[in-house]
C-alpha cells in the first residue's frame, strides 16, 4: 500500500488566466505587464507595480472591478480540476494575492488556495503593504503536506514553480515557456489538460477510467 | 498584520451525514451503527466493521450504492462552506475513508479532504484493510497548516476533533454531544451555521459582511 496521495497546481497560467497581465491590458499601464521573467527580483517587482498603482489612483476595489469582468477560468480548467478532485484532494499553491481571487473564485468551483495577501489603506483603498506568507512558500507547502502523509504531484508553468516541483514525489512543468522547460529537461513538461491529467495517473498509479 | 487564516473542518457531522448510521440503516445490521462514543477502541471497532461487512458479503461498491443513494450533505452545508470558501481557504479533515466520500464529493462542490483510505480485494470487491495516515492525523495537520503561516480556526463535533481544536489558534465544538461539550468547558460549543459563522468572524477578525 503506498500513501494516499494529493494534487498541488500552481494557478495562474495553470487555471487561471494572467491577473496582472489584465491589469495591465485594462489599464493600459505597459509596465504592469512586467513579471519575474523581466524583472527578477520580487520585491523590487512588486514596489514598482504598488507604486504604480499609487501614482494612478488605482484602488484595490478597482482591481477587483477589473479582475471580476476581465479574469476568467481558462478553457478546460474547471472540468480539468473536478476531474483531480472527484479522485483526490487538490491544493492550488499560488503566489496570488487572496484578494485578488475573491471576485473570481467562484468561478473555479472554490479550491482551496493557499496564496499571499494585501494590506489596503482603509481612508484611500489605496494597496499600501503585500506579505508574502512564508519566502518559498511553494514548495514549504509541498514538504508540509509531504509531511503529514502524502505522496505529492505538483505542477506549474513558471520559475516559481520549481522548487514545489522539485520537493513533490512526482510533478511537471504546464505550459511553460520553452527556456524554462528546455533548462530543465529532468522535469516532465506538457501543454494540455488530457496530457497532464495522464501524468498524474501513472505518477500517482490512478486506476485509468475516463 | 496578522498571519492569513485558514479554516479546518470535520466532515461528518458538520457537513455531511453520519456514513456508517446510513449504512446501518440500509443494511439493518444494527451493530454497524456502533461508533467510537461506544467502542472506544478505534482498531477493535473498525476491525468489528470489517468482519460483518465480510460475513454478509458486502463489497466497496455495495458500500458506494448505499452511500450514493442516502447520504447527503446536512441542510445548510453547502451554503456555509462556500460562505467561507467566499473568504479563507478550507480544508476537511476527517477521518472518513475517501473511497466512502467518493460517491458524495461532488454534492458537496469538492472540497479538499483530507482522509483515510482503504485496500480492496481486486477479485472479491470485499474490504481486506483500513489505512489511517497519520495517528493523531487532525491534530498534526493543523500543526503542519500553522507551521507554513496559517491562523487556523478549527471545528467538528467529536472526540476525534478535540486535538485539532486545541491545536488551532481558534476552534468550537459544532452539535457535539452533550457530554462532550460539558466536560470541555474551555471550547466554545455551537449548534447553528449562523452561529459557526459568527465564531469564525470574530475569531479571525474578519470583515463583517452578510
């Protein structure tokens, strides 16, 4: 008898569709299309894109006005992910802030995501602190659970997603861009939902049905 | 700023109903409605369960019908766990073997629970072996929740649930017995969704909202 087992998937790009690339494509502002591929360090990230957001007036309450009429599940996810948790448990892993799922978690069905959150001026609206709950987190997650008696597959399309990759007992790369995946050819990699779901039947030896 | 809260959940009980009641019911074996509050010996009852499943001859799949055709999540349920699946990640921890939610999960819009397990005779169909995957596991995966950054609120509604309460930063006993709640003076007890809500709410200093 192995253990029982459990699903961990990062979320945007891998359910979800980029938020703050349709912060960006609402707002207009080029520079909030920047991610950690062009911009490397985090924090350095983040305090350009808070401070951009100060400069415009933008409030967390129009964030989310964006965000609930432009962020939608991508095609395929919501079956995608009631197909893994009719059979296991799932755990969405995301550096997301919570409070920019809230007004589009109910059109993922409500996973379970354990993200990162905000602080907001309660006078202006105004974002004024982020926290990260825990620095690599990810993968601090997959231990835990790891820990408490799982055999993990976790799976993600970016550099952040190494590390939760790397620390599950099986994994894969979801749609990454082809300089990550090629950089680490020991980690499978695929592209659609049916190819990821075959990866986690034979890593986890699911009984194969439809 | 406080860590991010997180909401661990017993599952029969304070969502769903009872299994093994509802299996006795629909098999008439009136010693399957024996639980823990009568054989305080997990292993002496489980193994006592196992033994008349095997001497009527009832298979998973036997077990899965019944399970399917009579148990529902209890009034109220979903309502409440999508109410604070609106707000904070929720995870169930319970000790209902997984292969018993199977038929059920999808009444309850697939939360992640986290559970026990079972082997099953591949030609027979019949149970030949539980799997517990942690002793004390509630207690330790509140412990593993608040060791990645979590204030966890923690509720259920038996003894099973009482390390996991007293592990968590907040808890409440949710239509506990009597007995149980009496000689736990020290845990809030509660009976109503509403109620649940309200303790939720102020022991994590949410945002007040309908």
């Amino acid at each position: 008898m192995t253990t029982p087992s459990l699903v961990a998937l990062d979320m945007e790009g891998v359910l979800l569709e980029e938020v703050w690339l349709a912060i960006a494509s609402h707002t207009g502002i080029e520079k909030l299309r920047l991610t950690t591929r062009d911009v490397s360090d985090y924090d350095e990230l983040m305090r350009m894109r808070l401070d951009i957001l100060n400069r415009h007036g933008i409030t967390l309450a129009d964030l989310q006005s964006v965000i609930a009429e432009s962020v939608k599940p991508l095609p395929g996810a919501v079956d995608f992910l009631n197909w893994i948790r009719r059979r296991l448990p799932v755990v969405i892993l995301s550096d997301i802030f919570m409070e920019f799922v809230q007004p589009v978690v109910h059109l993922m069905e409500y996973p379970t995501i354990l993200g990162n959150s905000l602080t907001v001026d309660p006078d202006s609206g105004m974002i004024t602190k982020y926290h990260i709950r825990q620095r690599d987190g990810k993968r601090k997650a997959v231990q835990a659970l790891r820990d408490i008696g799982y055999t993990v597959f976790a799976a993600g399309d970016s550099y952040n997603d190494l590390t939760m990759i790397k620390e599950a007992d099986a994994g894969a790369l979801f749609r990454a861009p082809e300089h990550i995946s090629s950089a680490h050819p020991d980690i499978k990699a695929c592209s659609e939902y049916g190819e990821l779901k075959d990866l986690i039947q034979s890593s986890l030896r699911l009984p194969v049905t439809a």
